[in-house]
C-alpha cells in the first residue's frame, strides 16, 4: 500500500535469513527481476535516500522493513532492440556525452529516489507513495542557466524555474516522431546508472510495494 502524508514509513518485524546485500542500484533492479525481495543496501542512491545506514540487520532479529515501489520500463532502441527492465531507482533521457550531456537539449529524469548521484534531484518525492517524481529541463534553457541550476542541485534548491518541471506520475510514454527535434531524437536511456542506448520509444508505469528494503 502507497505511503501517504504523515504516515510512519515501514515497521520493524524480524528479518529473513534470506536477505539480499547489494552496493549499487543497478544490482537492486537486477535482483530484483531475478525474483528476490528483500534487500539490504550497502551502496547507490536508493541507500542514501533511506538514510544511508551501515550497519546491516541480522537475520532473525527485529529491524526495520522499508516497503518501495519499483518501476517496470518498456522500452525500444533505434537498432531495434526492445527491452523489458526493472527501474529501482531512477531513469534518465539526455543527450550522449558527446553532445553535450546534461548542458545541451532537453532532459528528463523519472526519480523513484531522492538522490541521482550528489544530486538531490527529487526532494518532494518518496520511494514509497505509489509515484515517481519526473523532472523535465527544456530544450531552449541556456548553458549558464544549467550550470546555475546544477550547482544547486546538491542541495535540491535547483526549483523553482521557468524552465524545469515537476510533476509526480504513475506511468510515463516517449516516443520519437518526425515532428520532433533532432535534440530529441538524440536520446539516450540510462537506467539505475547504467547506460542502456539510443531510444525510439519508452514506456513506464510504478509497482507499488514490490520490494523490502531491510536496515
């Protein structure tokens, strides 16, 4: 069941001898479509959203048990590979490095965590709460608005702005078309860190209460 405001999150209960340890996000959302459940995290922005904590739970005594929601992502590449993944923490569409990355065109991340990185990308979000926050840079903001924007992203003051938007979903489509710009049909997907390609089209939707999450 989705958190909602002011609700306590999680509830202590003994936790599983079969306990899964995983250091990045990636390796959740891998785990994860390998049919486990509960977790512990000893590393990536997941981690750091809840806390941070090092000290593991021991199997059979009480803990913390931390629900989360996941994201299911559909997504085809423009060498017409198509891809069925599992998002835990966040999904990004930007341009190639080589194109200048976050500083040029437009830029969309779809945050289940708080945190991409040292960002702090989705303050008002909740891994939890049956959403995903989506924040959206356009196209047309300039090279010295971005690098204004991005150093206050490690404080998550980077909002408000006329040229980023916010908005919380439960399932999310992009597709390319001839009516959009070059910019756009040079996206690419990164999922949980990892670079998956070029995009032709992607599909999301929010799991709610898929996985657990042990400290």
């Amino acid at each position: 069941m989705a958190i909602k405001n002011g609700q306590e999150w999680g509830s202590d209960k003994v936790t599983p001898d079969d306990l899964v340890v995983v250091a990045t996000d990636a390796e959740l959302a891998q785990a994860i479509s390998g049919g486990h459940r509960d977790f512990t995290l000893a590393g990536g922005d997941m981690w750091r959203t809840i806390g941070a904590k090092t000290q593991r739970p021991i199997p059979g005594e009480l803990a913390k048990c931390l629900p989360i929601d996941v994201i299911d992502v559909q997504c085809e590449l423009f060498d017409g590979t198509k891809l069925s993944k599992c998002a835990a923490a966040h999904v990004v569409l930007r341009g190639s490095s080589i194109r200048g990355g976050w500083l040029r065109g437009p830029v969309t991340v779809i945050a289940n965590a708080q945190f991409l990185g040292h960002w702090d990308v989705a303050p008002r979000g909740h891994p939890n709460d049956g959403r995903v926050e989506i924040t959206q840079v356009d196209p047309s903001m300039s090279l010295r608005q971005r690098l204004s924007a991005r150093s206050r992203l490690k404080s998550g003051n980077h909002l408000p702005h006329p040229s980023i938007s916010v908005r919380s979903i439960k399932e999310f489509e992009f597709e390319i078309n001839d009516g959009l710009a070059k910019d756009h049909a040079r996206q690419n997907v990164w999922i949980d860190g990892q670079r998956i390609g070029r995009v032709k089209s992607l599909s999301l939707e929010v799991r709610s209460d898929h996985a657990f999450l042990w400290m």
